[in-house]
C-alpha cells in the first residue's frame, strides 16, 4: 500500500510517498521524477514527516543548489546576483553586495560581502575565489608531494574547460579554479590525483595505489565529480 502527497519547502515541492513496511524516514533527490522525494513509514504523522524534512533543510539547499548550477550549465547562463548562494568548499554561502569606495571582500558566517562598485561585483568575486582555490589546491598539493616524497615545480590555477586537474610531464600542476564550489574532499581527491602523476605518468595500478594511500575514498569523490561536475562551470 503506498500513498502520495505533495508538500512545499523553499518553495519547491516535495513529494511524500507512505509506504507500509518502512522503518524510518528518507529523502533525496530522484533524477527520474526531477523533484525532491520523502518517503516514509504510512502510520508516521504528517507533523513528524514535516519536522524530517525541516531538519533536513540545510543538505536540500545544498543539494537543489547544485541541480541548479547543472542546469544554468546547460542553459550557458552563469550569473550571481547579489543574494544568491553558492558553495563554497561545500558549505552554502550567501553572496552580498555592499556599495563601498573601498574594495574589501570577507567571508564570515556563510556570508561573503564584497565592498566596493556595482560593476566590479562580479570580477572581485571571481578574483577572490580564484585565491581562495589557489590557496587550498596549494595546500593539499604539498602536503600530498610530502607523503608520497615527490616535488613538483609550481602550481597553476586558472580556467579550464574540459578537465579540473593536470600533471605535466616537467612537474607542473594545473588546477580548475572552479573546484572552489565542490566539497572540500572533491578539492582534495583532485590533488591527491595530480600529485600522484608526478611518481607514475599513467593510470596504472600503481598510480591508483598511491591515490589511495593519500585519499581513501577516492572512487566516492570520482563519482560526485561525474555527477555534479559540469555544474561547477555553471557559477560565475
Ligand atoms: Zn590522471
């Protein structure tokens, strides 16, 4: 026996399938009916299955969030107005715009603000973002040369369109700055990837043995990079 409803939250909806059988609550996201699905044990009263979902909110943003980016990916359209959130790093920040003489970018309790002119908005955001991703593929990278004893020359992050990462055969290591908007552990697989180039120029067993060692659950982070990928070129 299954029944189904339709509730709202950030004004999406949610729809509520009741199953007989069930032992506790989910949600998630199903690609196939393209909205959000709560399922949940058929005698659970609906105030139960509302609070769920209203804990649940943090992870639905998120989630939606990066629907969102695959889809203004596809669409091509790439604009952040003041107001909007993005991930950074994997946390759900709000982007501010305060008019200023000054230019001053902050990031502080899911808020980052960046000072100054209208017009600038959007370079200044790139351009901080661009640092921020410099400075964390950095830290991994050496952290991860350390462990496997290897050294690289430098560091480049910048555009890329087709990939997030490359090795080059004289040890120089590429990154996308767009892996700024993934999970943090997404960031770190990238690096741990190139920086293991630098011992084996393939993808042999070895090379994918030294992956490992550096980031145990490499294949996970493969996998949201395959899923939500190209939604990383649809910000900014
Ligand atoms: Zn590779």
């Amino acid at each position: 026996m299954q029944e189904q409803s339709y509730t709202t939250l950030c004004g999406k909806t949610v729809l509520v399938q009741r199953k007989i059988g069930l032992k506790r609550m989910t949600l998630r996201f199903s690609k196939k009916q393209k909205a959000f699905v709560v399922t949940a044990p058929i005698l659970v009263p609906f105030s139960t299955v509302s609070r769920f979902i209203d804990g649940a909110k943090a992870w639905f943003t998120k989630v939606d969030l990066y629907q969102q980016q695959n889809l203004q990916q596809q669409n091509g359209s790439r604009i952040i107005e003041p107001g909007q959130s993005i991930s950074i790093l994997g946390n759900l920040v709000r982007v501010d715009f305060i008019p200023s003489p000054k230019l001053k970018v902050s990031l502080n309790n899911e808020v980052l603000e960046v000072h100054g002119v209208r017009s600038k908005f959007e370079q200044h955001l790139k351009k901080y973002l661009k640092n921020l991703a410099y400075e964390k593929l950095s830290h991994y990278s050496h952290e991860y040369a350390q462990i496997l004893g290897v050294a690289f020359k430098k560091i480049a992050v910048k555009e890329m369109k087709t990939r997030f990462g490359s090795c080059t055969s004289v040890g120089n290591l590429n990154y996308c700055w767009r892996l700024i908007f993934a999970p943090e552990p997404v960031l770190a697989y990238l690096c741990a990837h190139e920086v293991s180039h630098l011992k084996e120029m393939n993808h042999s067993k070895k090379f994918w043995a030294n992956v490992e060692l550096l980031c145990p659950n490499y294949k996970h982070f493969q996998k949201w990079l395959k899923q939500n990928g190209k939604g990383l070129f649809g910000v900014l």
